[in-house]
C-alpha cells in the first residue's frame, strides 16, 4: 500500500526471519557464507577466524533453521553445507574455519 505523495509503503516481511530471535530461532534464508559467520558472531559471542582458503564469496546461499541449538551444531550443519571444518576455542572465544583436507 502507497499513500498518495506521503511515500509509505507496505512490505511483506517473513516473521520467522526478522523476529526468530524472540523464539530463541536462528534463522537463515538465502544468505551468503559471510553474513552467516557476521550473524553466528552476533548469536554466539565468539570472534570467527576464517582461513584465507575458505571461499566468503561462496555463490551457494545458505537456509537454514535452528531452534535453541548449540554453537557446535550449527556448525555442524554449516561446514557440511560449504565443505569446511571448524574448530571451537572456548577459552577465548574464538572459532577456526578452515577448508576440510
């Protein structure tokens, strides 16, 4: 809905995307390697380190839905999705993406 010369504007918008969060829902649809690592930062408190040969620019998007989980098992199905491995430092809050050998 536009309103004559005001500029508003109504958009869809998917619920389970922008407010997932209030569920305790992460949720992907669509979204590139990078912003997946810049959102699981944010989820998660821990500083990613990427190795230089693991591709950010990957053109396969991501989808995916996770209720309450671990950072482990994101991970999980993260690195089985992109063909990487990680690696977990708790003690200083770090992950290690690395390309799987």
């Amino acid at each position: 809905l536009e309103a004559e010369n005001k500029g508003l504007r109504k958009n869809r918008v998917d619920y389970e995307q922008v407010f997932g969060w209030v569920d305790n829902r992460l949720v992907f649809k669509d979204e590139s390697l990078d912003h997946v690592i810049y959102q699981l930062e944010r989820w998660f408190g821990f500083q990613f380190e990427i190795d230089d040969r693991v591709n950010l620019a990957d053109p396969k998007d991501y989808n995916a839905v996770f209720d309450n989980q671990s950072l482990e098992s994101v991970l999980e199905n993260l690195c089985y999705s992109y063909e990487i491995a990680y690696k977990i430092d708790v003690k200083h809050k770090k992950v290690m993406l690395m390309k799987e050998q």
